[in-house]
C-alpha cells in the first residue's frame, strides 16, 4: 500500500537514522559502533550484535562492540583469527552469510548452545570499503530475519564500513598531527607555519618563550615587530621574494629576546608545502640562533685579518734593517784586518743568519701576499702554472737528474700566477727531500664530479702517514736538522688552494715517497 510504510520498513528506516546519527556524531570509534549494534538489537530485536574491525597486521578480527544478551568485549571471540570460525570465514571469503536456521547450518560451531538459547537466525556481513576489509558485523536473532531486513542490514554494513574507516582515518591524522606538534615542541628550534600569503598560523612554543609574548600576538605579521628595525625591509622583501617564486626561504636576520630586549641573531629558513597541483599549501620554517656563532666567527675574522697584516707589515718592513744589517756586517768585515779564524767563523754566523732571516720574511711576505692578493673568480691553465714552476727549478732539476712525467692538465678555478707558486713549492719539495737516487716526480689530474683532483708524486724519503696534516701547519717542519727551509711552503700552497674554494692534502711512505694532492673547482670552460 503506497504511503504507508510495513513494520519492517519502519523498523529499517529508524535503525538506518541512528546508525547514521551515530556514525557522524560520536567521535570515538569504539563508542559510536556500541550505538550501533545497540540500535540494530534495539530496532530488530535481535538477541545480541557484535561488530570486530581488522587488527593493523590484517590477520585477526578484533571485537570492537557488543549488545544483547552479551556485551563483554573479553570472552571467547574477542580476538577471531582470519579464515577461523564462521566470523574469520565471512572476513576471509568476504561475502555475507544469512540463514533462519541455526539449528541446521553447519557453520555454526556450538549448535548445543544455540538450541539453548533458542537462535533462530543469524546474519554475518563482512564490512568493506574500497575492496579493502575493515570488519565484520554479526547478530544472532530468536526469530527469522525478513528478506527486506537482510538486504537493509547489508546497506547499513557498507554505512558502519566507511563510519570505521573515516574515523581511522581522523584518528591517524590527528595522531600525526599530534607527533609534528610534538616534534615541533621539541625542537631546540623556533619552529612555525604560514599561511601561502605568508601570515603566520603556528609558533612553537619556543616563540613564545624567546619574545616573551603571547603567541597569538605572533601570528599574521606579529613577528615583524620583533625584527631589528634595520633588518626589517630586507627581510620582507626575501619573504615576498619567496612567497611569490616559491623558493626556499633562508636568512639571517635579528630576532628581540623578549627577557633583556636584547638583539640576537638568528638564521631563519622556510620551505613551502606543496599540494598535489603544485600550489603552496602553507610554509614551514624554523629560527635558529646563531647569535654566538655569528659573534665568534666576526671575532675570528677581525683577529685573522689582524695577524695577516701584522704578518705583512713585519715581513716587509723588517726586510729594510735587515739589508742594512747585512750590508754594514760586509762593510765592517772588510775593515778588521786580523785574520783570526774565530773572525771569519763569526762572520760566517752572521752571513747565515741574515740569508735565513731573508729567506723566512720572504716566505713569511708570500704567505700574507697568498691571502691578499687572490682574485678568487678567474681561471687557471694548470700546464702553463708547471711549465712555470719548473723554468724556475730548472738547474735544480738538472744538477739532481731530476726526471718529471706530466699527463694531461686542465683549466681550473684560480690563477696560472699562484697555481705556478703552489706547483713550485710542490716540486722543489721533491728535489729537497729526495733519496740518493735521481728524484722522478709524477704529476697528473684526475676529474671528480665538479672538481679536478692534481697529484704530485715523488719517489724522496717520504714521511710518516700521521704527519700528514701537521705539515700544512705554520713553520711546521719534519726534518729539521737535515734540510734547510723555513716550514711556510706548504702553509702558503694550502692557503692559495684553499682560497679557490679547493683541498690540500697529502699520502707517503717513509723510505718510499710521498704524493701531495689538491683539488680546485672546474675553471669556466670545462664547466661551458
Ligand atoms: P719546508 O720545506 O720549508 O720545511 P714545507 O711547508 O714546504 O716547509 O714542508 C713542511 C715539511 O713537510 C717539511 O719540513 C718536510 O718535513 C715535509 N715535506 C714536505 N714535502 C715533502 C716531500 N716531498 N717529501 C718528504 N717530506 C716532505
């Protein structure tokens, strides 16, 4: 009779209504689902409903709800592996199974029992959303089910599946929200969000500690009055800049501490969040302070620079009263006439100590001049730089026998003028601490990646491996007594290198040789 509804479809529609109320409104998963199998024992008076939601590992069918005449959670059928009993069967198969007959169907494992209780149906749905298993949704009725309360109860399976799987969801994102909010918390970092025009929407609470503010005075463009009044342009124009192209944002700029309103530097970095079209979802940055850093490294600077010209000015200002110190020596020795050999072993003395005077200012100038003078943006040609060094080594390189062996060299980052100085300090090493044989010396490059690694192999009497950095140190020198020298040559040959943007080190065997390495970037054309 159209318009009025049977007993049944009242009875469906009232469940399907609270089912549904139910799902939406009550936000914990495992209350909402005890509505539901309480509305479908209240509206189909069944004796007792259960729902049980797939366990992480999808293995076993975990009891989530339980009304009627049974609703511990605890008992024989709490934990229901997949594929076992008639619930794992339904979840296994993943197909519904329905009958009025209890007491002849030999899926049910306990018929004594049944009998008992005088179970008459029994409906099992296996709950689904996306082909994916959430579930299983059963109840067991003392009276038959109608065809029309099956087929309903099959509808408000699929409702409960999606209800399981949203609210998971909702549980996951709030659980991962509540692990970055954490992770954010505990950061030693001021950590914040912005908006994609660039308000902020989140400051740690590291912010609020730091400015001494309340965070939402933070938000938006709050933190702008926290900027140093000089910084302030600068760094509004970077974060438009980054707003608009979408580029990391990275600054260093300084932040009020909120304590003693006192200005601390801070390095400031932001990446955007992308969303599936590209478009910035929202930013996330960090603040860090640099403050002590930035403080040490200036200190460092201004000390470094200090020394480098106190190097330069003593080197070249002690040149002048050397000369004279030399000259007056010669002049007054050719006026003592007594030829006493103490005389002349003193003269001696003097002549050698003022050619090592000379010989450690000179070292000493090209050293300051090694920071100085470099123009670290041109270009190299490593063969012309050897074939300069070894012009100036050459009756060196011919007295001892010296044999060099060069493959190719290429065009770095530098210049040909201080490279030539780097391979002169190089070679004239390896005809000074050579062995009694003729020295050989091998000088090859190699390419890796952006870099060209040059190496200087020679076949003297080496040295011990764990002295390798030591003697890149100033006026660091191995064999003291032996040879001659001053303990700068390699201390300048690292700073010139250094400067390029490259790496000085070195290998070698006592008895056997050593190979001193460096690396300088690609010049402009190989990189062309
Ligand atoms: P110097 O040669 O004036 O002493 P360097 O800075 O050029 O100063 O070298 C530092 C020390 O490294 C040398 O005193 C020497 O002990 C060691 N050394 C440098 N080059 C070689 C080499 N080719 N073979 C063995 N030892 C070397």
């Amino acid at each position: 009779m159209p318009g009025i509804q049977s007993d049944d479809g009242i009875r469906i529609t009232a469940l399907s209504a609270d089912i549904g109320a139910a799902l939406a409104h009550i936000n914990e998963l495992s209350l909402a689902l005890k509505e539901c199998v309480e509305a479908i024992v209240r509206h189909l008076d069944a004796a007792f409903a259960r729902i049980w939601t797939l366990s992480s590992t999808g293995a076993v069918l975990e009891l989530k709800a339980s009304a009627g005449i049974y609703t511990h959670l605890n008992g024989n059928h709490s934990q229901v592996p997949v594929g076992l009993f008639k619930i794992g069967q339904i979840a296994k198969e993943r197909k519904p199974h329905l009958t009025n007959d209890v007491a002849h169907d030999p899926r049910i494992s306990d018929p004594r029992w049944a009998a008992r209780e005088g179970m008459v149906a029994f409906a099992g749905y296996p709950l689904i959303v996306d082909d994916q298993l959430v579930g299983v949704l059963a109840l067991f009725s003392r009276h038959p089910l109608s065809e029309a309360t099956m087929t309903a109860l099959e509808s408000v399976s699929v409702g409960i599946a999606i209800g399981i799987e949203r609210k998971r969801a909702q549980a996951a994102l709030l659980d991962s929200e509540r692990r970055y909010r954490f992770l954010a918390e505990s950061m030693p970092q001021i950590v914040w969000t912005a908006t994609p025009d660039g308000g902020l929407d989140y400051v740690s609470s590291q912010g609020t500690t730091y400015f001494g503010i309340q965070g939402e005075n933070l938000l938006g463009a709050g933190w702008l009055a926290a900027v140093h009044p000089d910084d302030r342009d600068r760094v509004v124009n970077r974060w438009q800049q980054s707003l608009s192209s979408g580029e990391i944002y990275e600054s260093e700029f300084r932040l009020r501490r909120g304590t003693d309103r006192a200005w601390r530097w801070f390095l400031v970095r932001a990446q955007p969040m992308f969303g599936p079209e590209h478009q910035t979802l929202s930013w996330v940055g960090t603040c860090t302070d640099t403050h002590e850093q930035k403080e040490g490294a200036e200190a460092l600077r201004i000390a470094n620079r200090e020394l480098e010209e106190f190097a330069y000015v003593a080197s070249h200002d002690l040149q002048e009263p050397l000369r004279m110190v030399n000259i007056y020596t010669q002049l007054l020795l050719r006026r003592i006439t007594i030829d006493e050999p103490s005389t002349n072993q003193y003269a001696d003395f003097v002549r050698e100590g003022v050619r090592r005077m000379e010989e450690l200012l000179r070292d000493l100038l090209s050293f300051s001049r090694s920071v100085h003078e470099a123009d670290t943006d041109g270009t190299a040609d490593l063969s012309i730089s050897l074939n300069d060094a070894i012009a100036v080594l050459r009756t060196r390189i011919e007295e001892t026998g010296t044999e060099i062996k060069c493959q190719f060299l290429p065009i770095t980052r530098g210049d040909t003028r201080q490279i030539a100085h780097v391979f002169q300090n190089l070679l004239s090493n390896s005809l000074k601490y050579r062995r009694d044989e003729p020295p050989v010396i091998d000088i090859s490059a190699e390419q890796q990646n952006d870099a060209w690694v040059v190496s200087v192999r020679d076949n003297g009497i080496g040295f011990e491996t764990r002295y390798a950095d030591r003697i890149f140190g100033l006026f660091k020198r191995l064999h003291k007594e032996e040879y001659p020298g001053t303990g700068l040559g390699l201390a300048i040959c690292k700073r010139i290198i250094e400067r390029y943007g490259g790496r000085m080190w070195a290998e070698s065997t006592p008895g056997v040789g050593s190979t001193f390495f460096f690396s300088l970037p690609q010049g402009e054309e190989a990189q062309a």
